[in-house]
C-alpha cells in the first residue's frame, strides 16, 4: 500500500514560513502549530526565503 502525499494551498505555505520567518517560531514549534511534518516545514520555508 503506498501512501499519497499531502497538497497544501498557497495560502497555508504562506502561513507556514510566516511562523518561522515573521514570527521567530523554530522549525519544530511550527510544525506543531501547523500539523506539519519537519521536512514539509523546512521545503515550505526555504521556498519563501
């Protein structure tokens, strides 16, 4: 069985880095806030930097 990854809309990318860009929260802090994994957080903010 494989698992299908999730999409997420521009919108919600842009809430994502705006934690850990805008608002200081580490990596880890967003991906809970967010319900993220780690690896997702850091593609979506390296993206907007």
């Amino acid at each position: 069985m494989t698992k299908t990854r999730p999409s997420y809309t521009t919108e919600f990318k842009q809430e994502a880095a705006s934690l850990v860009l805008d608002k200081d929260y580490a990596i880890t802090e967003a991906c809970k806030a967010m319900r993220v994994g780690n690896t997702a957080m850091q593609n979506v903010v390296e993206s907007h930097q």
